[in-house]
C-alpha cells in the first residue's frame, strides 16, 4: 500500500490540535509515521486533540504560533521533516470579518514561514499546503472549480486563502522549480477541499458542532442559510488525497505532482443543502429541532461552491470512498457513541480502519 510510505518518516504537523491536524495526526501515527506538531493550544472545549489523546502519539510538539517565524524555524530545523503537511490557519469566514489583520496575517505570512522554513532547511523535504475551496473567485458556476481557475475571494477568510495560492505559486517558481528537483529537492504542492464533516469537531460556527450543541443540550438550532449549499465530504475523504499526494512526492520526485489539487466529492453526487444536511443528522441521532433564521441580515457567504476532482482522479487515481449518506452515519454515530462514553480515540481510529477497507491504492 502507498501509504506504507509514510513509515518511519519524519512527518510535521501545523494545525495538529485543529480538527483535521488531529485527525492526520492519528491516521499518520496508526501507519507507523514518526510524528511532530506545531499549533496553538486547541481553541474549542471539548476538542479532538485532546479526547482522542493525540499528545501521546507524537514524536514531538512545539505549542507555537506560525506568525512566530524564529520559533517555527527552529522547530522546522530541529525536526528535519521528510514531509510536512501545513494546515494551521484562521479557519472561519465569519471571524474573518471579525478580525481581518489576524486572517491576513496568519493565513498567509503563516503559510509563507512555513516555506521559507523550508527554503532554509537545506535537505528534501515533500511540503503539502492545504488552503481552501474558497481560495477561488466564486463567479456563481454551477459546475465545479478547477485548478486553473482564477484566485479570489469575497470575505477576508477567503481573499486570505487565495493570497496563499499566489504564494505558494511563487515560492515553487522562484525557489523550488519542479524542473530542479533533482538539485533542491523540494516538492511544494497546495490542495483545496470543501465543507468537511466527522466526529471531534466543536468549531464555533460550523454547521455540524452546532447541530451537535444543540442536541446535547436539549436546544433548538438556528440555521441562517438552509440553502446554501456546500461540497460536503466526511474528513478523511481530503486527508486520504493529502496522504496520497505527499506519498506519490516522497517515492517519485516526479515534477507533475509539485502544483495545485482539488479534494471535493465526486461530481454526480447531488447537491445537498445545510437543511437537508441536519435533517440527515437529527434523524440518524433519533431527535433534534431546528428553526429558520430568514429574517436576520448576514454577512456575505456564498450560497454555493464546489469543486472538481478529475485531476486528482485522473493525476493520482483518488476518488471519493464515502457518499453522504455514509458520511452522515459515520459523523452522527461517532457523536453519539462519544456521549454515551465511547473512547474518543477507539471510535476515530474505528473510523479510519473502516475508510481504509474502501481504499485501493
């Protein structure tokens, strides 16, 4: 299995204590990874990180901010990392518009330490920065973004993204050319995926937290937009394409994987709505009340985004392993087996032991 590839190298981790970090972080570490973390305390209560006690699975952590570049720099060195997977970023639209400087700052002088770390450390490395599905120009098109697209972005949340795509762009250009691989041996790519869902988020703002808030709490949840509609995938199913990604860089070197790739749902799947997405998950939980927010003027989201994946399909062989309705059963059972005192860590490990059975690469 490609994912064997991982064994034994030394993998960091920004965004460790987030909800994806985490979750990478168990996955990698389950496949026998020697893995390192960089982040911030985790911000929620409860939290992924800690309920499926990932600390205790890591080679190493440093509890840092990636705006501090001294601080991540050294880290980079001490590691000497084989591969590094970059999630830690401002991750919400609408605390962007809270605090701009701080999206800004973080999401794209961030991603920029985190490369010039990279630029300094002087040894191979296979560098996969994850940004957004947002980091596109939403013009409205009913079919899928491509990686060839336009970089844009209506909120700060989203203009930020873009911004680090630009950047990305330019450290491969000016300092890692996949031309050169064989003399700097850097191999720099950026990946985009959607709305992602499963057990261990409690992210204020997020759709299936506040589903699971409201339910546990015996309260009725308020949705502002029950038509947005967004690419809705189950948080391994983009993890899976990191993986894939880092581990087609680390064993080929090959030039063609150094670039932009989309991790959405597979196009034919229909277009599910937030309101169909918690009738979903209140019915597979066996209760939950929900009311409509039409009233309120909100800030700007965009009402529909989602991405295409043929060229991961095609350039990677990935594909989507789980429809919605298998997401939806895995995340809302991992929720309410947790409340009912299942360990954290057993049910999320359950949950990529099952994942992997789909897996043919």
């Amino acid at each position: 299995m490609i994912f064997d590839t991982f064994k034994d190298k030394s993998i960091l981790i920004t965004g460790h204590t987030g909800f994806k970090g985490s979750w990478l972080a168990l996955w990698l570490s389950m496949l026998g990874a020697k893995v390192h973390g960089y982040s911030l305390p985790p911000n929620t209560e409860p939290n992924h990180y800690t309920v499926a006690r990932i600390s205790e699975l890591l080679k190493s952590e440093q509890s840092g901010d990636i705006r501090d570049q001294s601080t991540l720099s050294t880290y980079i060195r001490s590691v000497q990392p084989d591969c590094i997977f970059h999630l830690a970023a401002q991750p919400l639209v609408r605390k962007s518009y809270a605090e701009p400087v701080e999206t800004f700052d973080t999401n794209i002088m961030g991603s920029i330490h985190v490369m010039d770390a990279v630029r300094r450390l002087g040894k191979p490395c296979s560098v996969v920065m994850i940004t957004s599905d947002k980091c596109y120009e939403n013009v409205g098109k009913a079919e899928g973004y491509v990686e060839t697209d336009s970089m844009g972005g209506h909120d700060p949340y989203s203009a930020s993204k873009g911004c680090a795509e630009l950047s990305v762009a330019s450290y491969r250009r000016s300092f890692f050319p996949p031309a050169d691989i064989a003399k700097h041996g850097v191999m720099l790519a950026s990946v985009r995926a959607g709305n992602v869902v499963g057990g261990g988020d409690w992210a204020e703002d997020r759709i299936i937290p506040d589903a699971v808030r409201a339910v546990t709490s015996g309260r009725s949840l308020e949705i502002r937009s029950p038509n947005a509609v967004r690419p809705w995938q189950h948080v391994l199913e983009p993890l899976s394409g990191y993986m894939l990604l880092a581990a087609k860089m680390m064993q080929t070197k090959s030039a063609v994987y150094a670039d932009g790739w989309n991790f959405g749902p597979k196009e034919n799947n229909p277009a599910v709505t937030v309101a169909e997405i918690i009738d979903t998950f209140y019915n597979i939980w066996g209760k939950g009340k929900v009311e409509y927010d039409t009233e309120t003027k909100h800030l700007h989201e965009a009402a529909f985004l989602t991405l295409s994946s043929k060229k991961a399909e095609s350039g990677l062989g990935w594909k989507q392993q789980w429809d919605v309705k298998e997401t939806m059963k895995r995340t809302t059972e991992w929720y309410k087996n947790y409340y009912a005192g299942a360990d954290a860590r057993e049910l999320s490990l359950a949950d990529i032991a099952a994942y992997m059975n789909h897996l043919e690469y």
